[in-house]
C-alpha cells in the first residue's frame, strides 16, 4: 500500500488492517497520522469556545428593524418604476428628435444629404472598415458638411 | 434539535401568522431559534464582534423572505441556510476588503507571520492554546466553501445529513467536500510547521 493511499484514509478516519500494517512501518505516515491527530484535537478545542449569548432584548430589536422591511421590500419596485420613467424619457426625446428632423426642423431637407451616404457609396465604406484600410489612429470626419458654401445658418 | 408535536403545531401557526404579515409571530420564532443562528454564525465566521449584527441581518432577510417558506426543510434548517449564506456573502466581503487575514476567533495576524510550533505531546495549556490558534488560523486560511463544511462538521456539531439539508446538497457531496476540506487543513497545517508538526 502506497502513503498517499494510507494519507486518503487516515483523514477519513477508516483506517484498514493493511494500512495499519503499513503505518506501523512507516515513520512518514506515523508523522502524518499525528497530525491529524492534533488537527483533530485542535477542531475539539476551538469547538470550546462558547457562543456568545444574545443579549436582552434581541428579537425585539429585530422587531423594531423590520420597519425599515417594507420600504427595503418595494425597492425592486423603485428601481424597475425610475427605469421606465427614463426609458419613456429617451422615448420621448427620439421621437421629438425624430420629427423635429424630418420636416419641420432646423435641418431641412436639403442639408440631410450631408449626412447620409449613397448606396454606394455606404457600401464603399464597410467595405474599406471591414478591410481594415482605415488608420486607428486617422481621425474620421463626421462633422456635417455645408451644402450652401459653408453657412449653415 | 428534536420537535414534540405541540411544539411543532406551535411553531407551524406561528409561520403561518408570520407569513400573514404579523410581526409578534415572527418575533416568537426569533426568540425560539436566535440560538440555532448565532451559533451558524459564530462558527463559520469566527467574528465574535460581529455575530449579533450578522444574525439580525439574518433574521431580516428571514422575514422578507417568510412567505417562500414552504415546509420542505424544517424552519430550522432553513434559518440556517439564510443564515450561511450570509456568512459567504460576509467572508467574501471580508476577504476582498482586507488585505491581513484574521484569526479564527481573535485578533487579527499576518499571514506571513511564522507559525509557533507546539510540544509534541502532553495536555498542557499553552499546547492547547497554541494548537486552538493553529487550528484558527487555518480556518481562517481556508476557502469559504471549505470553512463552512468543517466549521458546521467539526465545530458545530452537525451531522452530514443536516449540513447537506442546510447546503442543499447530496450526502455523499458534503461527505466528499469534508473530505477534500480536511486533507488541505492538514496539508496546510504540516506547511505551517515547515513539513510536519512534529518535525519541529
């Protein structure tokens, strides 16, 4: 029988005939069983120590904690509730954003065309992104072109 | 712990009040089970300081969540389940805020500060006390997952039915995890006498 076998079942506790055989014969696990032995003594005395006691009055501390319980419990609630109202928010403002640009904007309908691309042109540009021909370090221009010699007043 | 019958019957209609929303009902089942919760706590945490705060956290997760209860574990059991997680979710606050690790059940130590070795043999009191300082600083070495199974097991009393009712796991899980936990206490223990305690 191996040491490392014997170690397995010295720790569990369940030592058989043949590894008791082989602890009586072998210093190292005559050391390791020692060991354990004094681990084992070392959980018993810290199992000693006492646990401390309550105090007086605790579960009526407890009681008086549970009233800050109720405003604790609906704070799921807050939070789904201060979520809704900011996502209705960005709503709102995409949607004015949206109208504000179509038709009735500062931004009519003969400036839209200095942000958008043609098809072609849209196409041109993935296809230079996605050969990576563009420097990281080349800024890109995304600022709107003037369509009436710059004034854009 | 064992239950007669009008125990049980008592407590089960103070669960039911609890669960209803009345307070004196839950206060009665604190009072009936605050023991069973400090212990868990003090156990595994070793923080006498702190386990009076820890077990009202405890009871108040117990009361938000007391209407989930639904009597497959007894109240007990499932007291202490609350009351273990908490303590994971307390040493792995404790671990990632501090950088020393503290003893088992006293003051803070180094980690690097060399371990004193014991005689090998005798009884005497400075053998205890430096075999239960040993003891506690591996504990407070270990992993929580490891901390909690040999602290519930070997400090706590409990059998490895009630841990693996409380961990909610197989028997033979508990079983193995108590096994692997003890082997690396002990590797860990013959490291901090430099080999083997009697070595030295």
């Amino acid at each position: 029988m191996r040491c490392n076998e014997v170690h397995e079942l010295i720790v569990a506790g369940s030592l058989t005939a043949l590894a008791q055989e082989h602890l009586d014969a072998c210093p190292q696990c005559q050391s390791f069983a020692r060991d354990e032995e004094s681990l084992r003594a070392g959980f018993e005395l810290l199992a000693k120590n006492e646990v401390p006691e309550p105090s007086g009055g605790f579960a009526a501390r407890v009681l008086r904690g549970l009233d800050e319980a109720p405003a604790r419990m609906f704070e799921p609630l807050e939070i789904i509730g201060r979520r809704a109202v900011l996502a209705a928010g960005a709503l709102a403002m995409t949607v004015m954003m949206a109208l504000a640009l179509s038709s009735s904007g500062p931004l009519r309908e003969g400036r839209q065309g200095a942000f958008s691309l043609t098809r072609g042109e849209s196409a041109e540009t993935v296809e230079i992104l996605l050969a990576g021909g563009v420097d990281e370090n080349e800024e890109i221009n995304l600022m709107p072109v003037s369509v009436n010699g710059g004034d854009s007043r | 712990m064992e239950y007669s019958a009008g125990r049980d019957a008592q407590e089960l209609e103070w669960i039911r009040d609890a669960q209803r929303g009345n307070r004196d009902a839950f206060g009665a089942l604190v009072e009936r089970h605050q023991r069973r919760v400090f212990a868990v706590i003090f156990r595994v945490t070793g923080d006498r300081d702190q386990v009076e705060d820890l077990s009202q956290e405890v009871f108040l997760k117990a009361y938000r969540a007391v209407r989930s209860y639904n009597q497959s574990a007894s109240f007990g059991t499932w007291l202490s389940r609350i009351a273990v997680n908490h303590c994971y979710d307390y040493l792995r606050s404790r671990r990632s805020t501090r950088n020393r690790v503290e003893s088992f059940d006293g003051s803070p130590e180094d980690l690097e500060s060399p371990a004193k070795s014991f005689p090998a043999s005798g009884p005497d009191p400075e053998r205890a006390a430096l075999l239960r300082d040993m003891v506690s600083k591996l504990l407070a070495r270990a992993s929580e997952e490891d901390r909690v199974v040999v602290a519930l097991k070997e400090l706590n009393g409990m059998s490895v039915e009630e841990i693996a009712e409380i961990l909610e796991l197989k028997v033979g899980t508990v079983k193995v995890r108590l096994h692997r936990a003890r082997k690396r206490m002990l590797e860990d223990f013959r490291k901090m006498q430099g080999g083997g305690a009697h070595a030295v």
